[in-house]
C-alpha cells in the first residue's frame, strides 16, 4: 500500500515521498522550479548548460569521480531540462539510498570550472546540431517560439549556437546563486524507502543549502492567430504543429483537457486516428495538452506527404469544431479507461512515479495520490468537456510547417 | 510459496510462459509470431509490417472499428511492431482486463478480416514511413547498419523497401498470413498479477486448436560488404560500427556483456569519458550488445559535426581496440552491480518482465529467474573477462557512416 509523507527543513527545502514497500527500488529526485523561461535572452540556453555543468564536478568532487560514484552504486540517474524545471534524479537499489542522496547532494554544488565549462561549450553545440538533424524537434522549438511571441515560454531550451558561444562562466554562476535552493526546489522521494531516514539524510546534506527566493515572471500571453512555414527541400515529408490556449497546470479544467487529448488524438481509437490515420491520408495525427505554469496549450501535430498535409489539417481542425458539438459518453469512457491503466502502470515503478509528483509538486506544490488522480479522472464527463470547449475553443491558432512543400495556404 | 513461473507448450507448439509479480495490480502481456522481417518472401519485404497493422482492422466478430473500440474500453496500452525475428502484439493494463483481451488478441491473430480498404491504408502507411527515413540521419544509419553487418535476411529493413511495397498485393498479404501466423514458435508470454491456472485453460480454450504450417528454416548469405557511406547534406555526421560477439547463451556471453558495460554502461564508460567528457568531439556516443538467436553483436553509434566526423570515428576506433588490453576491477565492480541493478529494477515492471521471458524462452527454450540471472552476473571475474577479451580481437568491423563527406576509415 502507498503511503505519502511531507515534511520541510528550516532551510524552506520541500520534501515529499510515497513509500511503496512492494518496490525493489528507490528514485530520488531534486527539482528546482527553473527553466529556458526564466533566462534573458542574454544568457538563453543557460539552465540546460548548467544541467550539463552540474556532471563536471563539485568544489568536492570531478567530473570523472560524479559518474564513477553514481556508477559505483549501479543508479539510473540523469537530469532533464524544461522551460520550467530542472530535474536531477536517480534510481538505486534501497541499500544505496544515504549514498545516493549524498552524492545528488554533492552535484547540485556545482564548481563550474572554467576549462570543464569551456569543453561542455562544445557538447553543448553537438546537442543543438544533433537537434537540427530531427525535423519534429525543428518544428516544435519553431513552434513555441511564434506561439509565444514576446512570452518567455518562446524562449528554446537548448539555446542557439550564438547565445551559448557568447555565454560566460560568471553568468552561469549567477544563474546559479539566484535560481538554485531551497525554496525554489523539492526533493521527491518514491519507492522503498523510510521517510524519517530520507529527511535525517537530506538535513545533514542539504541542511547548509542557502534559501532562495526565485519569482517568476509572469506575463499573460498575447495569443493571435498566425502562420510560418519552413521550406527545406531536403525533407521527404512535411511535418505541421499549431498550437492553441488550453488550461494551465493550476487549472482544475487540467483533468478534463487529459480527457478531452485522449479522445480527440490518441495514437489509436481517436477521433484523429479515424479521421486521418486509419485512413492514411497521415501518417501520423496526434492532439495532445500540453499545462505551463499559469498558462496552457492544446496542440496538434501531423506528419504526411506534402501534398496531402492541407487537406490534413482542414480534416483536423474540422475534427475540432466537431468535437465542440458533439461527443459522446463512450468515448469518453474509452479515454478515461486508457488513462487509468496508464496511472496504474505509473504507480508500480517507482521512477516513472517520482517523475510525475516532483513535476506535480514544482507547479502546484501539492500531493496527489493515485487514488485521488483516479477519482478526479472518473468524474469527468460529458459536461466537462463541453465547458472545457467552450472555455477553450482552440483559437487563436499558431500553425508552423516544415519540409520540401510550397507552405502556401490552400 | 506459489509457483512465480510458468512454462508450458501445447501440442500444437505454442509456448505459454508466465511470471507471477506480488503486489502488482497490473499484467502485461508479449505475443510473439514467427512472422519477422527476416522471413518476409524474397521480394516482399515489409510485408509482415503491412500484415501486422492489418490484423488490427477487424478480427472475429468485430470490424475494424469495434475492435479498436473494444481494446480502448478495457483500457489497454498497447504496442504492435515487427523486428527482424518475430512480429510482435504486446499490451499492460489492470490484470483482469489484460486477462479479458486475450480473446480479442486470438481473434486478431487466428481470425483477421483482411480487408481490402485496410489492406489499402496499411500498405500507404508503411511507404510514408519508409519515405521519412530519409529525413531522420540517425535511423536511417542504424538502418543502413544492420544491413550492412548482418547476414542476409537478418539485416532486413523491418519498414520494407519501396518497390517490394509497390508490389504487395492484398491476396499475397492473405497468403502470407496464412504462411506465417501459426502456433508453431509463437510465445505467449504474460507477467504481473495473474493466476497460472486461469491463463493457462483461457490460452487453451483460445488457441489449443490453432494449427498452421511450420517454420520454414532460412537461408543465410552474407551481407553486401563492410564500408558504406551514404551522402546526405546533415547537420551531423552519423557513424555506425558494428562487429560480431559471442552468443546470448554462451558460456562466455556474461564475460563478453561486461566489456560492453566496461565500454558504455553508465556515463562513467570508456566511449562516454574519452569520446565526450575529454574530448567534448559529441554530444551522443553509445555502443550496446544486440542479440539475435545465432547471432550476437555489438552495435556502436556516434553522432558528431562534420568537421570532428574523423576525429570521433578514429577515438571511438582506440576504445574498441583498448578493450583488449584488458579491464580493471574496479570498472567491473561497476559493470556488475550496474547490470544487477537493471535486472532487479526490470521485477518492477510488468511489461518489462513479460516481454524478458518471451525474449528469453526464444532464445534458450526456457525462462531464466531473476536470481538466476543475477548470480551469473555474481559470477564473472576480472581474469574470465580479461582471457576472453585476449582471446577476441574485436571485429571484423562493419563501419557505416551518412553525412556530407566520406571518412578515412581504419
């Protein structure tokens, strides 16, 4: 049985932990509330650069000895960048646990030294480039930049190779002084594991950590409708995203949209997989949502041939108004069955569930357990959705093409 | 104690295999079908790619439509996808609607409705895949690798080649079905929260009078050579080597599995620290043992910019050779308990498990524990390790690279 624990060092660092005495593991993780969106144009790129910094080394430790001691306890660890968080994670074997802390504790003191943060420039720069060489990941970074216009969430993750060439080490550390530490970051817990052991533990290394306090801008975003195409002859197919307001992460309507995603472009049985792939007039057609802090997104993606991908967009954006008028009680029953198992299956390995409530935590600041996820998700309904469409009716939309056709409207 | 494993095979000569998981709610289940690329006809490749997208459009008592419907309303996540040796059905949800499906999976696999609409669909489906290869460097490498290393049909692209999908016909699909979905070497493999008994008489009742023609042996011929480049404009340069290694059930397979983890197990390997932590030349460098039955191999991968292609090909070059030269303690310490952890971490996933012992049965014709595997990890010792590296100069090699410009190869 799953149990949830809390608790919080005077320092202000947040830790939470469901303890699952049926697990063979333990993930750990440390978030900190901090992404591409809280960066300067200046310095764009800097929080996934340190992310990567962090693996270099402490004032305690190098970069070969960060790898060597995760290794030594055979951890699953790694570390990802969002516009909104950082997270630093790893997945050991319960008797691993204090040293396993320990040493996620050691990496998040980061020495940024600056011949380490000169090389890195350089995998950072291979990052971007092995990027360029995936069209889906072309288009979504396309994407957000124009549907955000001046809004940070525009802002790329990775930064562009001019902003990481330019940036300086004393920026980052900069970055670092103001953005990391309690108060803007959680240590999440899962698995096997004691919760009194976890908070002794993140006390005695973490208890020194200096309290931060990292506010985040918050600028309403100013949707319009509008398009971009991206020619590249050097592609076979052309690959389409739009983006469209939805419910934010704070939303309660959040639940609904996961629904509502599930019915209208899931991979199978969806709305879009009847209308587009089954078809084949695409080869792919997904809808999906997408919650920011204090805004949100629905979004679609279709990949076809160029000469189809209008007629494939007419048919989902068709599909979307329907969908306003009309949807019925069994595919909703469909979608939420879907779901469920999918928690189900999230709740039984204990990194896929530290990932989801350390994310859950850096947005909301509040526990869910699985159970109440369930209830919430049974509860959603026909009149849900209805007042979701209506809150949410996917306009003004941003449309961003890329690949080998003309892009013209028709 | 209750049995946690189950092994039995019909006389018609399909396989059931099972794990019980205590404390899981959930189940998953792997069907493999002897129906892999490598034994599609000679010139029909793809054609178990187009076969295994069309049992899903109607099967048994429902069309197209109701069957999807019918697997959404039990909630199951499910996967469909073909390899080189089988054409595999997997899907998790809450056990007893896992247990519920097994129905509707012996509908798709014994009584399809092959219609001629899908048929239509399945096969546009598979050559839009096919033509987005191209615009994906790195898969379209990993392609180019296979096919290049492995002996003939093992090396087969799974999507098919164009003119062989041109040519399929929706009779040849029909008679390939019937060639080669039979229970002769199919495995039904299920894990998680399961009674033995009841799956064991719902599989009999489902499919103990399933017959069908037997496995037809294949020929092997070697492959077109060993160096090939392929011209593309990039961003990177993408680098392929693959080169033969002793088999999943030799003696030797746990020696020669640690020399891999030695050379790219964790971040602290051989090919992560010299080609990227030292030398910053990319950002994706990687090298994992792949297993065929009769075959087994190493497959290395580097993606790098152009203008350091040569330098990473000759650095990843040393590495492979250095490995010879023998291997510390210390870097198989960590290259053991880095495997235990993943093979004990593996226990907490069900579709994990269930597709590991199917994986397992069609390799050694039995399931191996999870304690058996670990003590065979226990077991290695730097002297094993090392009299067999001494005793196995890598290669030969196959190298392939696409990118803008050719390299000088070793």
């Amino acid at each position: 049985m799953l149990s949830f624990h809390q608790a919080q060092l005077p320092n202000g660092l947040d830790i939470i932990a469901e303890e699952n005495p049926d697990s063979y593991s333990t993930a750990l993780g440390l978030f900190v509330k901090t992404g591409s969106r809280d960066e300067s144009a200046a310095i764009n790129g800097v929080s996934h650069f340190l992310e990567h910094m962090m693996f270099k080394g402490s004032t305690k430790y190098t970069w070969e000895d960060m790898n060597r001691i995760f290794d030594e306890m055979g951890a699953k660890y790694n570390a990802f960048t969002s516009q909104e968080m950082t997270a630093y994670y790893a997945n050991v074997l319960p008797e691993f646990t204090e040293k396993a802390l320990e040493h996620l504790s050691h990496l998040l003191r980061p020495a940024i030294r600056p011949s380490d943060f000169d090389t890195e420039k350089n995998v950072i720069l291979e990052e971007i480039a092995m990027y360029l060489d995936d069209p889906g990941h072309r288009l979504y970074e396309k994407l957000m930049e124009v549907h955000f216009g001046n809004h940070p969430l525009s802002m790329s993750i990775l930064g562009a190779p001019e902003s990481i060439i330019r940036l300086q080490r004393d920026q980052m550390a900069a970055y670092f002084r103001q953005r990391y530490g309690p108060g803007n970051m959680v240590l999440a817990a899962t698995g096997r594991l004691a919760f009194d052991q976890i908070v002794a533990l993140a006390e005695k290394y973490c208890g020194s950590w200096p309290h931060v306090d990292a506010p985040r801008q918050q600028p309403a975003p100013l949707y319009k409708p509008q398009r971009s195409d991206m020619f590249d002859t050097k592609l076979n197919r052309q690959y389409l995203m739009a983006m469209m307001p939805g419910p934010s992460a704070q939303d309660e309507q959040r639940f609904a949209a996961r629904v509502l995603a599930d019915v209208v472009g899931d991979s199978d049985g969806s709305r879009f997989y009847w209308a587009l792939v089954d078809n084949a007039i695409a080869e792919d057609a997904d809808f999906g949502f997408y919650p920011h802090d204090s805004c949100g997104s629905f979004y679609l993606a279709l990949t076809a041939g160029p000469e189809r991908i209008e007629q494939a967009l007419k048919i989902a954006i068709a599909e979307l108004e329907k969908i306003k008028q009309d949807v019925n009680d069994e595919e909703i029953e469909r979608a939420k069955n879907k779901l469920a198992s999918s928690l189900v299956l999230q709740g039984e390995v204990p990194l896929g569930r530290m990932r989801s409530m350390g994310g859950q935590w850096i947005y909301n600041k509040e526990y869910r357990s699985l159970e109440q996820d369930m209830a919430t998700l049974q509860a959603v309904d026909r009149k849900s959705l209805q007042q979701l469409t209506r809150d949410f009716p996917f306009n003004p939309m941003t449309i961003v093409t890329l690949g080998p056709g003309s892009g013209a409207q028709g | 104690m209750a049995e946690r494993y189950l092994q039995h095979t019909f006389a018609n000569g399909l396989t059931i295999v099972g794990q019980r998981m205590a404390g899981m709610q959930s189940a998953a289940m792997t069907f493999l079908l002897p129906a892999g690329a490598a034994s599609d006809p000679a010139d029909r490749s793809g054609s178990a790619t187009v076969l295994a997208d069309l049992v899903l459009r109607g099967a048994g008592e429902r069309d197209n439509r109701q069957l999807t419907d019918y697997l959404d309303s039990l909630g199951l996540q499910r996967s469909a996808s073909v390899g080189v040796q089988h054409s595999r059905f997997g899907c998790a949800a809450l056990a007893a609607k896992v247990i519920e499906g097994l129905g509707a999976y012996a509908d798709i696999v014994r009584r399809p409705h092959l219609p001629q609409a899908g048929f239509d669909a399945a096969r546009d489906l598979a050559l839009q895949a096919l033509a987005g290869v191209d615009d994906e460097p790195r898969q379209k490498l990993m392609i180019k690798l296979r096919e290049w290393h492995f002996p003939s049909p093992y090396g087969r692209n799974t999507m098919g080649e164009r003119e062989d999908l041109e040519k399929l016909t929706l009779e040849l699909s029909r008679a390939d079905f019937a060639h080669r979905y039979h229970a002769q070497d199919s495995i039904i493999s299920l894990a998680g929260n399961i009674d033995f008994d009841e799956v064991k008489s719902e599989v009999e009742r489902l499919f103990g009078d399933w017959k069908g023609p037997a496995t037809v042996p294949l020929t092997l011929l070697p492959p077109p050579g060993r160096f090939h480049h392929i011209e593309q404009a990039s961003e990177q340069t993408h680098i392929g080597i693959a080169y033969p290694s002793t088999l999943e059930t030799d003696a030797n397979y746990y020696a020669a599995r640690m020399a891999i983890e030695v050379l790219s197990g964790g971040m602290s390997g051989r090919l992560f620290t010299e080609v990227r932590e030292k030398r910053a030349l990319c950002y994706s460098v990687s090298a994992g043992y792949s297993s065929l039955r009769g075959i087994g191999s190493i497959l290395v991968y580097a993606g790098t910019s152009n203008d350091r292609a040569q330098a990473t090909l000759d650095c990843v070059m040393v590495e492979l050779h250095r490995l010879q030269q023998g291997i510390t303690g210390e870097e198989l310490q960590r290259a053991k308990i880095g495997l235990k952890a993943s093979t004990i971490m593996q226990g907490e996933s069900t579709s994990a498990r269930a597709g590991a012992i199917a994986h397992d049965f069609y390799m050694r014709g039995r399931i191996r524990t999870l304690d058996e595997i670990k003590s065979a990890i226990d077991a290695v010792t730097v002297e094993h390790v090392n009299a067999y590296l001494k005793d196995h100069e890598p290669g030969p090699f196959t190298i392939v690279t696409v990118g803008p410009k050719e390299l000088k190869l070793p």
